[in-house]
C-alpha cells in the first residue's frame, strides 16, 4: 500500500494517513455562526471518506468581525455544546479535526463600513481595496487574548487541535507584510518585530491549552508582489515557529482562482507547480525545520502526490477543491481506484448558496 495511507502524528495527534482536508469556507453557518444540518453532513461525509484529518472552515474569534457571510463562529462559550456534536460525529469515524481560527481584517467585501475592521496600518487590501484601522496596543491585546479563548473554546469542544490562520493576507499575515504592515512600533519594522503578533498569539493560546495540545500555523509562502512577504522571511518565520514549539507548518499561497494561470512561473527562486503549487517551497522548509510541513494546493493526482512524498520531507498533504467535488476521494484511492479527481480547478465552488462543486454535481 502506499506510504500516504500510513500512520503518521502531527505534536501529540495521530492521523491514520497523511491526507488533510484542508480549511474551506462553507458558506453555511447560520447568520451568527452556529452549526446547521447542512455542515454536519458535510463533515460527516469527509470523515466517512477516509481523510485522515479535517480542518474546518475559517471561524471568526470575536463577533463583531465576520470576513464572510455564513462562516463558522468560535467567539462565545454557546458554541461549545454544538461542536461537541460535531468532533464526536468526526471521531467516530475515525478521522481527528482542527479548527481554523481566523481574523480577517481587511481580506474583506462583507458589510464594509457597518463595523470597523482591524489592521496593523492603514493601507488598502490589495484584492479588495478595503481600508482598515491601524490597532492600538490594547486592540492588539483583544485580538490575541480573543484567539486564546476560542483555542480555550475548540479543546473545550473535543477539536484535536487548531489553526491559526497566518495567511491569505488575513491580518495575521498583513503585520508579517512589508507591505501592509507600516507601523513604527515594537509591531513593525523588523522582521522580528512583524512576527510580534504571531508569536504573542501562540504563546497566549498555549497558555491556556497546555503543552499537549496540537497547534497549527497556515502561512503563505510568498506574497508574490514586490514589496510584499518573501519566501526567505517565510523561511525565517518557520525557523522561528518550529522554536517556540508549533506543532506543524502549512506552506500556502494567496492566488486563488489564479494558480492555475501562474503554473511554471517562478517567484523567489521557486515555481508553482502543476501538482502541489507551493510545494517547492515546502520542500526547502521541510528541510530546515523539525516540525510537520503540510502544502497545499494543485494537488488531484496521487501519483503526482506519492511522488511528492517520496521525494520530500513533506509529511501531509492538504486538499480542497478535490473533495468538494468527491468527498470519498482518499476512501476510494486507498481502495485502488487510483483515477485523478474529477476537478476542473475552476473555483467556481464558491457560491452564495455554498460552497459546493457545480460542475460536479450537473453530472
């Protein structure tokens, strides 16, 4: 059998195979961000389908902030009975799950100008030209100690782990940007000092969640524009990350619906690839850092992803699109169906009735 359908542990978490569903908004929380029969199905059907680990859509950590409409919330203790539900649904098909936790920011189109929205500077979103506040320290204090109580909230919840989401140009990632990030104080400047948040975030959840329990971190491998991250502070950020304990590193980008477009083109001194878009850069971290490296994107074919494996020190890999579109996909790649997903990668999935594969289901 494939080396991709062995045991494998991210910290203290044993997975049965090194297949990940990576974090997708669903679009089907309620207004306020509870749990609908229509998620639980979904979640059910990834575990029934043999992926080894879940990661849930991105859930907003404080209430007032919402990135996107019908996202999954993680910023009262009235959540906590539900995803009880949800991860016991999970365990017993024997599949773990993590939840993504996330503050948007600026990354934003929903409800512009009807709540404030935080970011380190007052520059515009590049995507959606969405202006936001620069924090203040205490602003800053809210966010770090709101990204602890809803880790506090998701162990609470039985989740196996979470995930702080540093990437995609979400806040977290713009005070690590050059770029977004043009603050004069101990936030700002340096590549020490915009790692500032990320590092008092994780140390302030571990805190609270103890030294056993897995925490992940989503990173983006390089902004891809001048002036923005690059890939050799990414390397810096992992280094320093695998220091102070994280118990894995997803490598990602901040292309989507452009991916497909940018394959062969190189940034930083890597290409995006045909398989696993980012996982040249993932590959050069694997190699620097004892801790589990996960990529993502691009990946549909498990030949091209065995050969990944076997090639790499990339421990797990991380798919999306692939099981919208065929929520039993590992399940029937182990069985020997080893036939490339039926995935057009034409992020037409994003939909305002969900998130779904439309191609899929018209056959």
């Amino acid at each position: 059998m494939s080396t991709l359908f062995t045991e494998t542990r991210i910290g203290k978490m044993r997975l049965k195979n090194r297949f990940i569903r990576s974090a997708t908004w669903e679009n089907m929380a309620t207004e306020d961000g509870h749990m609908t029969d229509k998620l639980y199905a979904i979640y059910e059907e990834l575990a029934k389908g043999e992926v080894g680990l879940i990661v849930t859509g991105y859930a907003n950590i404080v209430e007032e902030e919402k990135p996107n409409a019908g996202m999954m919330g993680m910023y009262n203790d009235s959540f906590i009975d539900e995803y009880k539900k949800l991860t016991e649904l999970v365990h017993r098909n024997d599949a773990k799950i993590v939840m993504q936790l996330a503050y948007g920011g600026t990354k934003t189109t929903h409800n512009v100008g009807e709540r404030v929205i935080y970011a380190p500077s007052e520059v515009c979103e590049r995507g959606t030209q969405t202006l936001g506040k620069a924090m203040t320290k205490d602003e800053i204090d809210y966010i770090i100690k709101a990204f602890a109580q809803a880790s506090r909230r998701a162990q609470q919840s039985g989740f196996d782990g979470v995930e702080i989401h540093a990437a995609h140009s979400y806040l977290i990632n713009q005070f690590l940007s050059p770029y977004y990030n043009q603050r004069q104080d101990e936030y700002g400047g340096s590549l020490d000092n915009r790692i500032r948040l990320l590092v008092e975030i994780y140390a302030e959840i571990r805190k609270l969640v103890g030294n056993e329990y897995p925490i992940l971190v989503k990173l983006t491998a390089s902004e891809f524009f001048d002036g923005g991250l690059t890939f050799d502070e990414t390397r810096i950020i992992c280094k320093k990350l695998a220091a102070i304990g994280v118990d894995a590193i997803i490598i990602s980008g901040n292309i989507h619906g452009k991916a497909s477009t940018m394959i062969g083109e190189s940034f930083d001194g890597y290409n995006i690839q045909q398989q696993g878009y980012f996982h040249e850069y993932g590959q050069v971290i694997s190699a620097e850092v004892n801790v589990p490296i996960i990529t993502v994107g691009g990946l549909s074919d498990i030949s091209a992803i065995e050969e990944i494996a076997n090639t790499t020190n990339i421990q797990c890999f991380a798919i999306s699109r692939p099981l919208l579109a065929e929520p039993h996909l590992i399940k029937r790649w182990k069985e020997g169906n080893r036939a490339p997903v039926d995935c057009e990668r034409c992020s037409k999935c994003r939909t305002r009735r969900g998130n779904f594969c439309v191609v899929h289901k018209k056959r």
